[in-house]
C-alpha cells in the first residue's frame, strides 16, 4: 500500500466496480441443497443505490449513524452498502444479541435510524425511529454516490474489550484498499474466483472475506442459505464449482466428520476468527488434496498475518506478515523484543487498514505505544520471518470464531451468583468451551435461563461449575489458569 489513496473515493463505490464492467455477472447466489437465488453485480448495485436514495428520505443526513438489526439474509451486506454510498455511517451488530447488549451498545453510538428485521431484539427505549420494510425503501430512485476523502469515516463495529465493555471501532473508506493486500497475501484471489463462506451475512467475518473483497475484485460470492447444515457445505461446494472456502475452524471439523467428496474446482480453504488445529489442516488436506490458509487479524485491522498459496504458512505457525504490513514485536515496555523472544504483537499506526479510532464519549481515540498499535496476541517470530502464535495477553474467550471477554459475562452472571468467572476449558483434544464457575446455590436450569435473557448465544456458557470458592492468589486476584485446571479435573 505505498501508492498514494486516490481523491473523491467511496468504500461502495470501490466495491461494486463491476456493476459498470461486468453488469451481468453473478455476484451473489444463496446456495440450498435444493436451490439457488443469484443476483447480478447490476442488480446489487441497484437495490444498494435505491435503498440508499430511501435512507436519505427518511430525514437523514452525512454522518449520521444507523443501527443495523438484520438477519442472516441478503438484505445485512445491501444495507450496510447503501447507507456508506451516501455517507451515512452503518454500524452492524449480531442479529443475537439480547436488549439489554443491544440496548448499551445504541447507548454508546447514538442511532438516528434502526433497520430491523422481526424476531431481532431492539433497544429498549428506542434511541430513534425503525425503519423494518427494506423493499419500501428501495421504491425510491437510485442515489448517487457521495465520493470524499479515503480518510472519511464509513462504518462503526463493536468488539468486546478486556474492560468486558463492547467498544465502537471507526473504520475509514480506505479500509477496502488495505484489504487488497489480502487479496494475494492470504487468499490469492481472483476474479473468476467463486469463493464460498460457511458463515452469516451479518458475521463481519462472512461481510469482509465472503462478500465485500471476491465483489471488489469481480468475483462470486456464494453463501449458504440460512438454516444449511455444515454437513451439506460440501454437497454445495462441488455443485456450485466453489474454487475457495472459508469458514471458522469448528465448521472444518463438522465437515470432516460428516466426509467429503471429490472436489476437483476447489484450490484452498481459508481460516480465521481462531486458532485452526494442526490437525485439521493436515486432515483436510488428506481428506481433500487442498491446504487451509490462516489468518489473523482483528476488528480493529481485519487480518494482516497469513499464510497464502504464494507462501504457505510453516507448520505450527500462523504465517507471515502480508506484504505492505508493518508489524513489531513488543516487550512490556513497548520495546521490541529480541529476535526469537516471545512478545505481543503491534500495527503501525501507517497500516492502512488501522482503525481511525475508539469511539468514545468525547470524540475518538486511537491507543498507542508510539507509533504501535499493541494488539495483545503474543507471538514470536522464527528466522524464516513466520510467526507463531501464544494465545492472548488478555483473557479474551472464543467461542467459534466470536471473540468475548470473560468480564463481560461475569458480570451478566454476578447479580444472581455472586462470585463467579468464566473461562475456556479444553474437553477434548482441541476442542474448548466457555465454562462458568460460580459459588451460589443456583441450579443448571436457572442460570441457563438467565443467560438467555442477558447474553447472545455464543457468549452463554456451556457448563456450569460450583465451587466453594474460587482461586485466587495472596492479593485476592483470581488466578484464572487454576481455575481452568480445576474445572478441567472436575467430575
């Protein structure tokens, strides 16, 4: 990314480039067993340039945040792209989450429109008003679209920091032109490419490496129907003559299980949102011929450590930095490590793809140390440049591929239990779940209940543990790796 960013430029304009070059080819279908519904790059565009014109209807003005409430339908990645087309600023959001998450996280951002969908929890009070019928915005002429400075901010997602409170992260237009390093750094896209992700439209995971960059190259974009088995993924790959895949390692894992057949159009898997098993790219790779490529990255800075088919990543490693990356290795003090030494990995504040900044209540902040920015894994690179990965510096979870702070549910949990913690147990061999010990008298059935009221579905914990009291050291921290120990060694 050292070519300078180009003036008067739109994130979805960039995107859907080839509406005006390729109109009639196929940029989306929603694959089933039993069928598929395809809709040209002509076609996207239109319903992203009418829903747009529709939002600017309702009152709205450049800026302004809108508060996407959607579900796994084709309807999420349109949304998002019409409100940047004209300068409104999306911010996408689990369709799983409960009122109460939902509800703080439209605290925090200050919505002057929410698109939902039935059967998706609102805030609660309504911070604006609920637009729920997409088809009737896009009645509406087609808008233009609004070009500015590559700087401009075009959307807003949330992650779960180590305070356990979700954080707004500011994303620029030029974020889609960092993602171009990707494009040979990890997946070795192209354009007669038909890239298949197993995830959710509304998965930013799904949104960025499924839809948003095969688009930006010309490339088709195939997702499975909602409600599509992992089983049946592979029925659809050799259908639909998938050349790559994508999807969270637990995916993999169901899919060998279930086995796989001849798949002569696929080239590579590709791998994010956690850690994938050696074990699962070397069973892939027997069961299918094809390697998986990993990556690594985060809301902040979507991936920007991989291996790629140009250069795949040495066993046991994560990979390299993708080329047009700046990366470190720190110590505590912000100094880099010496070579071979572990440390936490850090982004220039140059990268491209870096957030603009934490939206706060004053305004907006990028944290650094220096010029880094300190992401909190903790790697250590070999001579050969390839990094290998030590966990989090942080107690962060994950829970298939979604990050969540163990605070965050604890505190869910502390007004009926009391003293609790969560944590990531391993019940087999490199399969974990997310536990929960507590010390009160509340039965399995009760604090089942009580997630569902308070917590997504992939933040609720899957065991339940009482103890007597938790572990903790002389100046009464908990010492979360006894925890983990203990909980494994329980009945």
């Amino acid at each position: 990314m050292s070519a300078p960013l180009p003036e008067g430029f739109n994130l979805a304009n960039h995107v859907l480039n080839a509406a005006r070059v390729r109109p009639d080819k196929v940029a989306l279908a929603v694959l089933s067993p039993a069928r598929a519904k395809r809709w040209s790059f002509a076609a996207l565009e239109d319903r992203v340039l009418r829903i747009a014109s529709g939002l600017l209807a309702q009152g709205l003005t450049p800026g302004d945040r809108v508060l996407l409430r959607l579900g796994n339908t084709p309807d999420f990645p349109v949304a998002l792209l019409a409100a940047i087309a004209v300068g409104l600023v999306p911010v996408p959001t689990s369709a799983q989450l409960t009122v109460p998450e939902i509800s703080r996280l439209a605290d925090a951002i200050a919505p002057r429109l929410i698109l939902a969908q039935p059967g998706i929890a609102l805030p609660d009070p309504l911070p604006g008003p609920v637009v729920p019928d997409l088809d009737a915005l896009a009645t509406h002429q087609r808008a233009t679209y609004r070009m500015g400075d590559p700087d401009d901010l075009a959307y807003l997602v949330f992650t779960s920091g180590t305070s356990g409170r979700p954080r707004a992260v500011a994303h620029a237009h030029r974020a889609i032109l960092a993602r171009a390093m990707m494009h040979d750094g990890w997946y070795g896209l192209r354009a007669s490419d038909r890239l298949l992700h197993a995830g959710a439209f509304n998965w930013t995971f799904t949104l960025g490496t499924g839809l948003l960059d095969p688009w930006s190259v010309g490339a088709t974009a195939l997702i499975p129907a909602e409600g599509t088995d992992a089983t049946a993924l592979p029925l659809l790959l050799k259908r639909h003559d998938a050349t790559l895949f994508a999807a969270a390692p637990g995916i993999y894992r169901q899919m060998l299980r279930a086995g796989l057949p001849s798949l002569p159009h696929l080239r590579h898997g590709l791998s994010a949102g956690e850690k994938l098993p050696e074990l699962l790219r070397e069973g892939w790779q027997a069961a299918t011929g094809t390697t998986i490529h990993e990556a690594l990255g985060m809301s902040e800075c979507s991936t920007f450590v991989s291996g790629s088919p140009d250069r795949c990543a040495p066993p046991g490693t994560l990979g390299f930095a993708q080329p047009g990356r700046r990366i470190a290795i720190l110590d505590a003090g912000g100094d880099p490590v010496v070579p071979g030494e572990t440390g936490t990995l850090a982004i220039h504040r140059s990268d491209p793809g870096l957030m603009l900044g934490y939206e706060t209540q004053d305004g907006r902040e990028l944290p650094l140390t220096g010029d880094w920015f300190v992401t909190g894994d903790m790697v250590h690179e070999r001579p050969d440049g390839a990094l290998v990965y030590h966990g989090r510096a942080d107690d962060m979870l994950n829970a298939g591929g979604f990050r969540v702070s163990p605070l965050e549910i604890e505190a869910a949990f502390a007004p009926l239990t009391g003293d609790c913690a969560a944590v990531s147990v391993e019940i087999r061999p490199q399969t974990h779940i997310i536990c929960l010990a507590h010390c009160s008298d509340q039965d399995e059935d009760a604090l089942n209940r009580h997630a569902e009221t308070c917590l997504a579905r992939y933040k609720q914990p899957r065991r339940y543990h009482r103890l007597d009291a938790l572990p903790r050291g002389a100046n009464g921290k908990l010492n979360r790796r006894a925890l983990v120990q203990a909980l494994k060694e329980a009945p």
